[in-house]
C-alpha cells in the first residue's frame, strides 16, 4: 500500500510512505519504483520520501515547551507505523534526531476484515457445504478471505473465482447465502459494505455494543456487535502491533521510562485496545492524539523547510 500525504516545501517534493509496505510479499523496491513513477507522471523528477510518523512527530513537535523523546503511533488502513524521536528547543529553533523506526502491515483494513469474517461472510455463504459426485464438502474458505481488501471482490470477476461461486451456489445445500455473495461482487458492493463495518469499528470505539447493519437490494445483514467480541476477534493483531512498538525502541535504544511524550494519529489509534496497548506501557498521561491526514501532511510540509535533509530522507533499499 502507498501512501498519498504529500507536500512541496523550498528543498523540492515530499512524499510520506509507511515504515514497512503491506501485503502479503511486500516489495521495497516496487514499491519505490512504483512511487517514482506515479509521481513522474505529474512531473514531479525530485520526490523526497518520509516515514510518514516522522511527519506526525514533526507536527506534535510544535507543541513542545522543552526537550522530548517522542513515539509516534500511525495508524493508517494497511500499516501501523512508529518512529521515536529526540526533540530539542536552542535558540528558539527546533531540532531533531530520529533514534528508530519499526512498522507492521496491521491495521485499520485488517481490523474491519475481522467484522467481515465474524459478522458478515457467515451469512454469505462460509461454513455452508455443497454436494459433488455424491459427497458432501465444506465451500473452501479461500474465497472469502477476498474480504481482506475491499478491491479485492472485484478482481474476482476476472480471476475465474466469480464463475466459480455460481457453480458452488448450483449445488450448495443453501445456495441463497452464496447468491448474496456473487450479488456483491457483480454489482462492486465491497466499498459500500466496508463503509458499514467502518461505522461499526468507529462505533465500537466510543461504546460497548453498536448495530451492525448492510442493506442491498436482497441482502440484508443484522448483528449486534459488543466491544468484548470485537476485541476478541483482532486480539492476535494488537499483540503484533504491541510488539512492533517494542521494536521500534529497541531499535532507537531506549526503554518506555526514556520516553516523555507519545503522540498517536489515525482512526484505528482510539481503539481502546490499542490505547490500552500504550497507556500500560507510559501511563495515560504521557498520550495525546491528532488528526490522521492533518498531522502527517502539515510535518511533511514542516520537514521541508528544514535545513539538514539528510536526518529526515528515506533512501531507496
């Protein structure tokens, strides 16, 4: 997944981009291949690119009053990103020393595939069985683990997979789960059907329980979903992200106790399982939050003004 904050300061273009690229073989160099040559296709030949938390931590920076160790959580759709920085004020200017970095491709898409696999791919067909050469087999669980990106159901009309759920659904014991099924992938529902689980994982944030609700046409997918469940269901995904957090200062050398501020950005940062994973580490006190888009874009542009680059810049591995 590339990252889209950008921004143009007096030392040329700036780009954010995540610690470490999601997917399931992510590749640095396609990814900055790929980032170079969107970007050249605006006109753009100069591009610096940015761990995009750094661009966070330059913006928190500006609140500071004195000397810090700042940990910045990102949490975008498809990585959660940290960076650990040391802050200093001299002579009313700001400077700064990026210690260490650690990043997963964890987070917001992953926690609404969790809803999907719980709540919804249940009533669209998983777990049901079908009948071939006189035998009864369960539906392969393959196709629903499209969920995990939206885009990812329309790409099934030209795989062959969409062909495939027809025939499952002919001789499916149930078929009217798996019609619901094809019924969003031929009419491209899975932006609309994210949205949904979207509003459930942000209710889910300022509640205990929240009405899980997707309409279309036929489909009509209720549940009553509680914040017990839904942590239940990503508990596997805040472990992982808890223990990039303590490779990111490993990597910078330092211990929790050395860090004076913690500043997180992004939707998925006020799960309160995530909040959690950092108020037991350095107490609620030491946490503060912003705006995802705001935060990373106005750093960038902040970062661009700077005199020495070569602290801030991300070279191609």
């Amino acid at each position: 997944m590339l990252a889209r904050r950008r921004s143009t300061g007096r030392n040329g273009s700036w780009s954010g981009r995540p610690v470490r690229f999601a997917g399931d073989n992510p590749d640095e160099a396609l990814a900055t291949q790929r980032y170079r040559a969107a970007f050249g296709q605006v006109g753009l030949r100069d591009e610096h690119h940015v761990y995009e938390p750094v661009g966070a931590a330059y913006f928190f920076a500006q609140r500071l009053q004195q000397d810090a160790v700042v940990l910045v959580g990102d949490f975008g759709g498809g990585t959660s990103d940290f960076s650990v920085i040391r802050f200093a004020r001299s002579g009313g200017r700001l400077s700064a020393q990026p210690l260490g970095h650690a990043g997963i491709g964890i987070a917001g898409d992953a926690f609404d595939y969790r809803i999907i696999d719980a709540v919804v791919s249940p009533q669209l067909g998983k777990g049901g069985h079908y009948e071939s050469f006189g035998k009864t087999l369960p539906i392969p669980k393959g196709y629903f683990s499209n969920f995990a990106r939206w885009n990812q159901l329309a790409m099934m009309k030209s795989s062959g997979e969409l062909k495939e759920l027809h025939e499952l659904a002919r001789l499916a014991g149930d078929p009217e789960p798996l019609h619901k099924f094809i019924e969003i992938v031929e009419n491209d529902l899975g932006f609309f059907l994210y949205r949904a689980v979207s509003r459930a994982k942000e209710a889910l944030s300022a509640q205990e329980r929240t009405e899980f609700h997707f309409h279309h046409s036929d489909i009509d997918i209720r549940q009553t979903v509680t914040r017990k469940d839904f942590e239940s269901w990503i508990r596997q995904d805040v472990e992982r992200i808890a223990g990039t957090v303590d490779e990111a200062l490993a990597n910078a050398g330092i211990s929790t106790a050395q860090v004076d501020q913690v500043f997180l950005t992004g939707g998925s940062s006020f799960i309160p399982a995530i909040q959690h994973v950092f108020a037991e580490r350095f107490g609620a006190n030491r946490i503060a939050s912003g705006d995802q888009f705001e935060s990373i874009a106005y750093g960038l542009a902040l970062i661009g003004q700077a005199d020495n680059l070569s602290d801030w810049v991300v070279r191609p591995g």
